[in-house]
C-alpha cells in the first residue's frame, strides 16, 4: 500500500494529533474488484479497506467512508476536532450529504 494524501487535524484540548492517511487503489486477488484502505489513528481509531468495481470508485467511496467517521465522531460533534485552529468546522475534506446539518461542507 501507498500512501496518497496524509494529514493531521488538531483536538481542542491538547497536544495530541489525529492522523489520517489515504492509501492508492490496488486490485484484490481476484483481480475484478479494486480495494482502496483510509486509516485514522490518534484521538479516533479507524481503518478500513473499501471496495469499488473501479480504482476511482473504491477511491471515491474510501474518501467517503473517511470524512464520514470524521464528521461522525465525538470530536467533532463536541466542536474539538479542528483544522489549522478552526475547531467545529470544515476539517479539509467534504462531507457526505448525510451530515449537511453538522457539518455543512458537501461532497
């Protein structure tokens, strides 16, 4: 696995980081469906391997999958979850439709 895009977001109250890392598509052994993993580690544990019938449909669906465990975490719904000192707020990636009444930064 290959390691895309990667970057941390601050929680209020501390020093402690919360990783994300999104890894490029590769194809599962049974060479018809592609596989695409996010992890999200310090503050919210999380990882997952996604599946897609294409490398850009498992990509898509990963990076929702991913901003979905962001905007529904604790952290974020108690406003200490943050990017560049902006608590409660946009968090550098979009957010699935279904949280457009938390977090108002659609896909």
């Amino acid at each position: 696995m290959t390691c895309i895009a990667e970057h941390s977001l601050d929680i209020a109250d501390g020093a402690e980081k919360v990783l994300v890392r999104l890894h490029s598509p590769w194809r599962k052994d049974d060479q018809k469906a592609w596989v695409c993993r996010f992890e999200i580690e310090g503050g919210i544990e999380a990882a997952l391997d996604v599946e897609g019938e294409t490398s850009l449909q498992a990509l898509a669906l990963a990076l929702k999958g991913l901003s979905a465990v962001l905007y529904g975490s604790e952290l974020y719904r108690s406003g200490r979850l943050g990017l560049f000192g902006d608590f409660g707020g946009y968090l550098g990636v979009p957010a699935p439709n279904v949280f457009l009444d938390e977090a108002p930064y659609p896909f």
